[in-house]
C-alpha cells in the first residue's frame, strides 16, 4: 500500500492513517494487494505528523505504523525505538504509552529466538504505574517494510479509561500483554493460537479445523468474561501460515457459528507464527452493546 499514495487521494482517502504490511503472499491466487479500511462518521480528528497522520475518532488513537528510528541497532534497541516513537505519536493525541490498548508487532522469523528480548521494553515502557497492559499480537514475516528494519509496529490506543479482561489465565501475570482490554464500548484482544493456557503448550499441530476451535473457543471465553457474546465481534484478522491455506475454506462454517453477528474479515498470510506449531492466529475486535 506504500506505493499507492495517488491511488488513495484518487479514491478520497488523502491524509489518512495508513500502516502497510508486508505479507508472504494473499489468499487468494494472483492478487498482489488487499486494503483494510476502518471508517469513522466525519473522520474524526487527524493530525499529520513526520511519521504519518495520527487520527482520533471516538476517543480511539489511530497509529500510522512505526519503523524503528535507528535501522542498524539490535532487535531490542529497534523494538524500543519503535515503542518510543509510538509515545511521541500518542503524545499528539494529548495521551501516552499507558493508553495503549492494542499492539501488532511483525517480525522475520530469523528473529523468533531473540523475539523474548522484546519483554524488557515492554515492562518498562508499557502499563504504566500500576496501568493496563494493552493486547498484543505478534506476527513474523520476511520481507521488512524497509531494508534493515527487524521490527514494525501497529499499535492503537484510547483516551477512556482502560479495564484488563481476561477468564483467570494465570500466564498473563507474568507477560506484557492482556487477553483483553476494555475500553468505552470496545473490546480489543490479543492474538489467539492454539495454546492451552494452564499449560502453555500449543496442541493440535499440524490439524488446521481443530486449531481454529481451540482458538474461537478461548476467544468466547474472553468475550463471555467481558459480558458478552460470539455476536458482540465487529472484526477478525486471521493470520495463517502457509501451509494453512489449503484447508483456510474449511473453518468458514465454524467461524460463522462461533461469531454469528457478522463481522469484518481480513485473512493475511504471514511467513509463519511465534509458536512453529500454529497455523493459525487470530486477532478479534468487539463491541459492547
């Protein structure tokens, strides 16, 4: 989407928050580009900025995305740059890092065995004094966005007060990320995969349907914990690796069942997941009535 700037001022779209990704290929056979668009009545609020356009809209902070400000540092050095520049960005917005309730961070896979590094920066930077850490998704793909960058990162926040969600999973006490994080009359949620979250293991290798059951399974236990139900998800973005795609039409049926309200559905598909064992990850988004 970095090269279509012309084509997006053509369509109305001048000025907007734009955050490109660079995938490994799209689902669908031949189709070189896909567009995720989010709307807002009147536009909200927009403020342009050396990194991008920065726009609120009910109360939501929309980040460009975010490249480390120094390309030749270390994993941990870019991915705290990154977080640093996001806080710059928010400062904008007349908030900062504390109100941070979702991050998207992509990686190479060359980088898997460093990706813990990211923890320290996180602990530090995020949260605030005894805050809210926001949800997270981490997604790795090889081709950076620009030469040299080992990280690149979505990150949206709130300027209403922040509520941790999650159905009593006691891994979370020791990460840098919630399952979920309540906000206004939003519901922002973490990545989910296949992972049994008492044991940490990640289970159905290799069986695409079962992963994607387990995954809409922990993902209603969150929403159920937040109140609400499969029908409360406005928006789902699937990443899937590549051997995923053979069977990706076979879950349709399932992920209509799980999530019978209707939503938005974006499926990416990244070089591969933090856990080799997943096929799939899946990042909700919903809304309370």
């Amino acid at each position: 989407i970095g090269r279509l700037g012309g084509v997006r001022e053509a369509a109305g779209f001048g000025g907007v928050t734009v955050s490109r990704v660079a995938v490994e290929r799209l689902v669908e056979p031949g189709h070189q580009v896909a567009v995720e668009v989010t709307a807002y009545p009147g536009g909200g609020e927009r403020t342009a900025t050396p990194h991008g356009v920065v726009t609120v809209a009910g109360e939501i902070v929309y980040l460009p995305g975010i490249l480390p400000a120094d390309l030749t540092a270390g994993f941990r050095e870019q991915y705290r740059s990154c977080l640093d520049v996001a806080g710059d960005l928010l400062k904008v917005a007349g908030t900062g890092l504390d109100a941070l309730v979702r991050t998207t961070d992509y990686t190479a896979t060359a980088t898997r065995a460093e990706y813990p590094r990211c923890g320290r920066p996180r602990k530090e930077l995020l949260g605030g004094e005894g805050g809210v850490y926001p949800g997270a998704a981490g997604i790795l793909v090889d081709h950076p966005v620009a030469e040299g960058a080992m990280v690149w990162l979505d990150a949206v926040a709130s300027r209403r007060p922040l509520r941790p969600v999650n159905p009593g999973w006691a891994r979370y006490d020791t990460l840098t990320y919630q399952p979920g994080v309540a906000a206004g009359d939003t519901l922002f949620m973490s990545g989910f995969g296949a992972l049994d979250p008492v044991t940490q293991q990640a289970v159905f290798d290799g069986d695409l349907l079962a992963q994607a059951e387990f995954t809409y399974a922990s993902i209603v236990a969150v929403l159920r914990e937040a109140g609400l139900a499969g029908d409360a998800v406005v928006r789902l973005v699937e990443y899937l690796t590549p051997a995923a795609i053979p069977k990706y039409h076979e879950i349709s049926d399932l992920r209509d069942r799980c999530f019978p309200g209707g939503y938005a559905l974006t499926s990416v598909v990244c070089s591969a997941l933090l856990r080799p064992e997943f096929l799939i990850e899946v990042v909700p988004t919903a809304v309370f009535p």
